[in-house]
C-alpha cells in the first residue's frame, strides 16, 4: 500500500492552491492512509463469477419518448404575441448582467 506523507500532503495542498497548517498536514496524511487501507481491504475481496452492475435498484426509467407534437408547437407570431416587447422576431428583455 502507498503511504501518504505529510510532504505528500503539502504537495497536494500547493498545488490545489490551499493553505494548511503544519498540524493539518499530519491529519490530511493519517485521514488518506485511513482511505487507502479500507481501498487496498476492497481489492482482497474474491469478485470472480460476480457480474459487474450499473444499478442496483431495478428501477426503471418511466418517462416517455422525447417526440415533438406538430399540435403544440407554436409559431413565432403566436410565441411573441403577447411579449412586452420585441425586436425582429425576438423577446426583448433587460440586461440582468453586471459590468465590473
């Protein structure tokens, strides 16, 4: 198993642009080796003759097709007739962005 050291975890900080402290370092290091010993426990489990799964809910999707109704499709005239205002076949609408 790989160990986590504590200039390890410095490194990983520096580049993730984080500032730890000295006793952070220490804890960071001993919570990584934690995960690692329950990920090495993982790969010491006989998976043979075990189907890899995608899902284990046997949910199924119950929405339906994505299809397009040519009788609920509006024209851009009837999409704007009732727009507060509009330009050239478009809603026209305040700016909502900033300027820094």
């Amino acid at each position: 198993m790989a160990k986590i050291d504590k200039k390890t975890v410095k490194h990983i900080t520096k580049l993730a642009n984080i500032p730890v402290s000295d006793k952070e370092q220490e804890e960071l290091a001993e919570g990584f080796n934690k995960t690692l010993k329950v990920v090495d426990k993982l790969f010491t489990v006989d998976v043979s003759g075990i189907e890899p799964t995608h899902q284990v809910t046997g949910l199924e999707n119950v929405l339906r097709e994505d299809e397009v109704k040519k009788e609920n499709i509006f024209s851009q005239e009837e999409a704007l007739q009732n727009a507060k205002r509009k330009h050239n076949g478009y809603f026209v609408v305040d700016q909502i962005l900033e300027d820094d």
